[in-house]
C-alpha cells in the first residue's frame, strides 16, 4: 500500500505530506513521495504509534471479581493478594494478559512495558506466560517485563537469587517497591547489588504516597552514585515530590539528574488512589512534578499503569486516553509544546527500542485521527482513529469483556 498521506497534521502541529513505500516512511515534506497515489487527510493529525512503558497486564481486568472495597491504596493491595493466591493460574494470567494486548494493539500502542507481580511462588507462574506471549505477540507489541516485588522481600537471599535468576532466564528486569521502611538505605543497597551482579536494568516503584516524609528517591539516587550502578534508574510515581517544600526538591532534582533517572508518571491510577477517604472531595491530584522535572531535563513518559483492577477501576490500555487526562490533570497545554512525546517517543527511549517516531526510515506504524487540533484531538475520545501498522490498517475491533466472563464468574 505505497501512498502518501497528504496534507497530515503532526503531534507538533506542522502540517506536511508523508510518503509511505514498503511499509516504512520513505519521505516527510511538501509535496513528497511523487507519482505514489495520494490519500487526503485534509488536516488529520497522524501520531506515531503509542509506547506505554509502564503497565501491569498479568493483574488486568478483575475487578469483576476483585474490587476495590473501598478504593485506597491499603485495599488494593489486600484485594489484588487474595485475588493472586485464589485464581492466578498460568490459564487465568495468560486469558487477562492476552486481552490487556488485544485492547492496546486496536488503540494503536506498539511497544509496552508490563510490571509482573514476583512474589514466590506467583513469579514462576507468571514468567514463563510473559515469554509465551512476547514471543506470539513479535511484530506486533514489542513486549518487555519488569518485576515487582516489595523490597524488603530481597532481604531472603535464596528468594533474591532467583529471582534474578528468572529474570535473566526471560530477559527481564528488576524492580521493586521502595516506600519509607526500616533500614531502606540498605535494602536499597542490597536491590543495587542484585542488579550490578546480575547485569540488570532497574525500573521501581518508588515514594507512591501524599506523605512528604517519604523520601527515598534521594535516598535511591546517592546509593546508586555510591555504587556505580551506570544505567539510566527508571522510577515510577514518585508522588511525594509533589508535597515537598522547595528546597527538598531542589536537592532531589539534582541528584535524580546525576543518577541518570528517568520518570514514568500514572496519572489516572494516582488521582484515583491518592488523598481518598470517605465523605470527603480529594484535595491533590497525587500526580508528581511532570513540568518541573521536564525543566531540569529529566526525562518523563506517562503511562496507563493498572487497568481494571484494585489499584485502577477503570481505564482500556489506551495511551491517547492517558495523555488527553493527564493533559487536564496536570497542564500539559499553553503550550502543549512536546508533550505528545510522552507517549510515544521518550517512552521508547527509556525502553531502548526503535518505536514512537515520525521520521524517515521507520516504520510506519501510524495513528490517524479526525481531528485536525490537538483541542479537537483532546475533546472526543477518536474511537474512529485509524491505526496502520507497517502502512497497512489493521481492524481496529476491541475484545468483548465477555470473553473473561468463565473466568470471572462466581468468583
């Protein structure tokens, strides 16, 4: 299907023609591409496909029959650890994870980043379902996995070891919760050491909390420095930076920086969790310094996070859907400016894959939309975009939830 999309609106808003030959783009400007026959988009916006680096799709769809009871953070993580201990097979982590892709895959996400609960036994479970699945799903969502574990679990060296052990097995990478504890500094100590030793990335959960106490971001990027542990840190929420005086984040802005850490905010799952409590409206979004940490020049994706499940009751795994609350939620307009990129190309980088661009040479895994503005973009929820994947459309169709429906029932 060689064309060229003429007269498209880019996230940046420049209008231009993109020439499409052999499944890539051959050609970005005025007029480009030739003699190929021209499909008008008279003003369409055309996104790069969405990245979403950070997703936790073995714990997806649920809440049928794991609801949150009463919509905090303490009773997510007792909904969803009855719920692993009582269903999670590899049959049931495989049906929800597989429907979590085919929602992403219609919405036009082609890369994502899932979080897979690591506790012993629940890890040699859900590992191997991971590797299933990355590779049936080659070519289609470039798939990578991160553990998540509570830190201080890492304290049992036997369970830590092989932990780690399976990570390298399928490719993964260490994570963990970080959160004020007893003796953090060094628990921290001892996840940098499982990483140096095992020669794997690190991507966390850290500091998830309204309390402006919790400081272990600061703590996480010293230990790290001390360490010579070289990578970019991938870090996750980091909501207590947002109840922190001026100079605590001055001094935590630095050392994120020199740490080479990178920032994924939630923004849906942290305004649904954060400042909840009963007969009283929610005073603070819970979503961390988005435009602050942009200015010091650390990088920062948003990403869609949990998705009907205890931590988050709703949400599609659609990144536009991320980006146009997260827009509202936290200002990302006048101007809008590279925003756009926080879905699609910064998130790509941070997972080191060729992915989330508009540019000559790729592939043309494209979002086309009706709107012309992002103001048009942002206003209807484009159910009717059209997704290419190599140039060519693919059905845009979403699963029925009822397909989970034996799986969820009489639970």
């Amino acid at each position: 299907m060689d064309r060229i999309l003429a007269d498209a609106t880019l996230p940046d808003g420049s209008r231009t023609d993109i020439a499409l030959i052999g499944g890539r783009i051959a050609a970005i400007g005025p007029r480009c591409g030739g003699d190929l026959p021209r499909q008008p988009l008279a003003g369409r916006m055309v996104w790069p496909g969405f990245v979403d680096v950070h997703t936790h799709l073995d714990k997806g769809h649920v809440w049928p029959r794991a609801e949150n009871p009463d919509g905090s953070f303490q009773g997510a993580l007792a909904a969803v650890g009855a719920d692993r201990r009582a269903h999670w097979t590899a049959d049931d982590v495989y049906r929800r994870f597989e429907f979590g892709l085919r929602c992403a895959y219609a919405h036009g996400t082609v890369a994502i980043r899932t979080h897979i609960d690591s506790l012993d036994p629940q890890y040699r479970v859900s590992w191997p379902i991971f590797a299933e699945l990355r590779e049936a799903w080659r070519g289609r969502i470039a798939l990578q996995g991160a553990a998540i574990v509570g830190i201080a679990l890492l304290d049992d060296d036997a369970y830590a070891q092989s932990l780690a052990a399976c990570l390298r097995e399928h490719g993964g990478i260490m994570g963990g919760v970080i959160y004020p504890m007893d003796d953090l500094a060094p628990r921290i100590a001892r996840l940098i050491a499982l990483c140096l030793q095992h020669d794997l990335q690190l991507d966390v959960h850290i500091d998830e909390t309204l309390d402006p106490g919790a400081r272990s971001l600061p703590i996480l990027a010293e230990t790290a420095l001390r360490m010579g542990y070289a990578r970019p840190i991938t870090v996750g929420h980091c909501c207590s930076l947002s109840v922190q005086d001026d100079a605590e984040i001055a001094r935590t802005l630095d050392l994120m920086v020199a740490a080479r850490m990178q920032v994924v905010s939630l923004p849906m799952c942290n305004l649904y969790l954060q400042d909840r409590a009963p007969a009283r409206t929610p005073r603070r979004r819970g979503v961390t310094l988005l435009h602050e940490l942009a200015v010091a020049g650390i990088p920062v994706a948003l990403a869609s996070d949990n998705c009907r499940d205890p931590f988050y009751a709703y949400g599609d795994h659609d990144m536009l859907e991320v980006f146009r609350e997260a827009t509202r939620i936290a200002h990302l307009d006048r101007p809008t400016g590279t925003w756009p990129n926080a879905v699609t190309q910064t998130p790509a980088d941070m997972m080191s894959i060729a992915a989330g661009r508009i540019a000559v040479g790729a592939v043309a895994d494209l979002v086309i939309f009706k709107a012309r503005t992002i103001n048009e973009l942002l206003s209807r929820p484009q159910s009717d975009r059209m997704v290419l994947r190599a140039g060519v459309p693919i059905d845009t169709s979403l699963p029925d939830y009822a397909e989970l429906d034996d799986l969820l029932a009489g639970a």
